[in-house]
C-alpha cells in the first residue's frame, strides 16, 4: 500500500490520530506542493529544508525506537504470548507485566564517564 493510501486509509478510522511516516530518501515533493501540500509533502519538504534527523526529533518519530525497545524487553521478560486463558486473568497478567517493566525503566540507564 503506498503511504498516501496508508495515511488516508488511518485517517478516515482515526481522525484526531497524528500519522508520522517517514517518507524514502528519494522522495519528492508531489506537483500541488506549493499550492495545496499533503502531509506527506509537508514531511519532505521539512526534510529537504532541515535535514532527516531534525524532521524525527520536531515530529517525536524517536519515541518509536523507544517503544520498540520496550516490546522487546517485554517478549524477554514476559514472554511471547500470555498465558492466561480468561480476559480478567490476561488483563492482571499485563498489568503484572507493565509494573515490572515500568520499574526496570525507573531504575534508568547505565552512565558513562570518561577516565582518560
């Protein structure tokens, strides 16, 4: 599905849901850019204009690495699939599962520092 039609097709079941999709490299701006841009347009041109890395941060694209991380740490904590087979039950089992991941997001990162 190209990404005009997948942010189209989001919009139409979520109207107030923010859709960031990071166009390709080689993308361009299409032909209405300067009279009538669509937010991909809008994407590229910020991109052209300030760099790929400055569009991810003005547009939180970053916290998508972080949650990624944490469904990550998740399949090796928790596990793959839950193990409850009623909703209540499976619903105190994510419950169980995000208290322990959100305390070992608490206890923070590893610090580095230089002793050379």
């Amino acid at each position: 599905m190209p990404p005009d039609d997948l942010r189209n097709t989001v919009m139409q079941r979520f109207a107030d849901v923010e859709i960031i999709i990071p166009p390709p490299k080689t993308a361009v701006a299409g032909p209405e850019a300067e009279t009538t841009p669509t937010a991909r347009d809008l994407d590229v041109l910020a991109i052209k204009a300030h760099g790929r890395m400055a569009w991810q941060k003005s547009t939180g694209y970053n916290q998508r690495a972080r949650v990624e991380t944490q469904m990550g740490r998740w399949k090796s904590v928790i596990g793959e699939r839950l193990r409850s087979r009623t909703l209540d039950n499976q619903r105190t089992e994510c419950r169980i599962g995000v208290s322990v991941l959100n305390k070992m997001t608490s206890l923070g990162r590893p610090t580095f520092e230089r002793i050379s």
